[in-house]
C-alpha cells in the first residue's frame, strides 16, 4: 500500500509503504479510485487551525498522530471486508463518507455523527485517501455512485456535501430573494451548481479573483464582484440579501456577509481560513440575524445529494485529475490559489 502522509507537521508529504490492512469485523478494504484535494488538508498537513487573536487549535491536542494520510473526498471499490460485513459485496463502488463519529455517543446515534465529540474523521484521526487503499470502519460508508466517473464523483464527499449541507441550513427561499456566496474556490463553486436544488433564490458571488468570479458565472451565478464593489453589490440586493455563505471563513468575510445580509437573514460561516470576528451585539437581535457554522454534512444528506447527481438535474463540478504522486505539487497549488474546481488524485 502506497500512501502519501504527514511524516511531520509543517513539512511535504512523504511517500511510505505498507502492507496492505487487513479488514476485521464491520470494516471493508476499498482500493482507491480517486482522491480530491481539499483546502482542509492543507491545515491538517500544517497541524494546526488558526482561532484569532494569537490562539491556535493543533491537530495533536485533538487527537491526531504521525504519521497520518491526508485525504477525506475518496471513490472506491471493495477488494476485501471483514466478517461481519453483510451488506456489502466485494467489487461494490462509492464514495466513502469519511465524517465518522465514535458510533456511541447521542449525537451518532441521531445521525449526526458530525456533531461527535469523540471523531473518527478519515483523513484526519484516522488514515486516508491519499493513498491506493484505505480501512472503512464500516460498509454503510459507502454510497453508490451508479455509473458515475469515480474521479467526478469523489469531491462530493466534502466539497459537495458541505455546500449542499450549507444550503440546506438556509430556510426556504423564493425566486426574488438573493443568497449571497463569498468565495468562488472548489466548495463555494460546488454551491453554485448546487443551489437550485435546494432554494429558488437568486445567487450573488463575491470573489476578488476575476478568473474565479467568470468560472461563478460559467456555473450559474447572477451576478459576480469583486468585494471592493460594495456599491455595486447593495444596489443589486436591495434592502439585503436572505442569506450569505462565507466559504472562505476569514474575519474580513464573515464581517462583509453580515453587513449584506437582510432583516431576520442568516450567515452560515463554512471556511477555516482562521481569524476572530467581533460583532456589535446589539445590531444582533435589532436586525434578528443569525450567524451558525456548518461543518461538511451528514451520511443522510450525501445520500440525498448523490440522488441529486444521479437524477442528472445539475451540472457537475470541473475536475483535474493528476497522479497521486503530484500530491505535494497539488496542495502548493491550492495554497497559492491557483486551482479552480478541484484537483483529484489518482493512483497508478
């Protein structure tokens, strides 16, 4: 098993190799087809989040240990499952979800096994997808694709997801309303593409990247500026936009999408790019406005979002595939913002 792993935080990745795992009770081995390179894998490859103010969260106080594999947008399919594993057949692909819990605590047994306290996230606590194969703790982690491209399909495990997730969080919209999307990079295009499947609103995309804002366009947005354009953007939304998405998740962002929102509108904050807001509280409850975060999605909500794919409905994200073993060069190009849609690795 070859895989690509943080040897130490702060540093490129390392090649390693491996004897291929064995898969014991629940758990199935899946040979990977396709891995996307996500903005998260960048913090997680430097070890730590940025909280604002000086203060930093570190892979290490959560759980994490070296050497690890990066890598959490995975396509599959199963060479070898445990004994216990039923439901599932070896040749069966998918996409793996990879936002497990610990399987006990109220929260997972609700489904929301992202609001775990005790996480088993693939890529992250446990190994994953920058590599050939990969442990699944569990065959009801894999969703079927169909016939679908397993390098088009594996961005949605996160990429997707969390937009799709983000905009199922916004209560209904109609067809004069406009959400507001700050950040036109892999997620927030994901977002565009997704969003009339979910709402009837008009989007806006703010991007101070005009490469970035044209690809909006291309994917559906209304309109696109940059965010020096403020002008220009309230007089296209009024008296206020019903909801904003912050996919870049900086304090400049989240602060800008807060003022373009509306009365008894909602700011839903996706991005870890790191920083710390400060708010006028009393502007909070005299405007009535919310401010929520969400974190990537549920196992029920990827299964409802490849329905979507499969029904053929939306148009799907762009995708460049290169060989897992660019996967340095991959990530230097994210953090250089020179990636539109989403790189995916893919082994040889």
């Amino acid at each position: 098993m070859k895989c690509y792993q943080v040897i130490n935080f702060g540093k490129p990745l390392a090649l390693r190799v491996y004897e291929n795992p064995i898969p014991k009770g629940k758990e199935i081995l899946i040979k990977i087809l396709a891995c996307g390179v996500c903005h998260s894998d960048l913090h997680l490859a430097d070890g730590f989040f940025d909280l604002g103010d000086g203060k930093r969260i570190t892979l290490a106080d959560r759980g994490t240990k070296l050497p690890f594999t990066p890598g959490h947008e995975i396509t599959g399919s199963v060479v070898a499952k445990g004994e216990d594993a039923k439901e599932v057949n070896i040749g069966d692909s998918g996409i793996v979800f990879p936002w497990i819990g610990c399987g006990i605590c109220q929260a997972c047994k609700e489904g929301n096994e992202t609001l775990c306290e005790a996480p088993k996230y693939l890529g992250a606590r446990l190994n994953g997808g920058y590599s050939d194969h990969i442990i699944v703790p569990d065959s009801k982690y894999l969703v079927s694709y169909g016939d679908m491209d397993p390098a088009v399909a594996a961005p949605y495990a996160c990429s997707g997801l969390t937009a799709f997730s983000a905009l199922k969080k916004i209560p209904d919209t109609h067809s004069e309303d406009w959400i507001i999307i700050i950040g036109a990079g892999g997620v927030g295009i994901n977002g565009i593409l997704l969003s009339s499947a979910v709402h009837k609103a008009k989007i806006l995309v703010i991007d101070n990247n005009k490469e970035k804002r044209d690809k909006a366009i291309e994917a559906g947005a209304h309109a696109a500026y940059d965010p020096d354009e403020e002008e220009k953007i309230r007089s296209v939304i009024g008296i206020g936009a019903s909801a904003a998405i912050d996919f870049v998740g900086m304090p400049e962002t989240s602060d800008l999408a807060l003022s373009l929102v509306k009365k008894g509108g909602m700011v839903v904050v996706i991005g870890l790019y790191g920083g710390s807001l400060k708010l006028s509280l009393p502007l909070v409850p005299m405007r009535s406005i919310t401010l929520r975060g969400s974190y990537v999605g549920e196992l029920r909500e990827l299964r409802e979002l490849v329905d979507i794919i499969k029904s053929g409905k939306i148009k799907l994200m762009p995708v460049k595939r290169q060989d897992l073993s660019t996967a340095n060069q991959a990530m230097s190009d994210l953090r250089a913002g020179k990636v539109n849609g989403r790189i995916v690795l893919i082994p040889s």
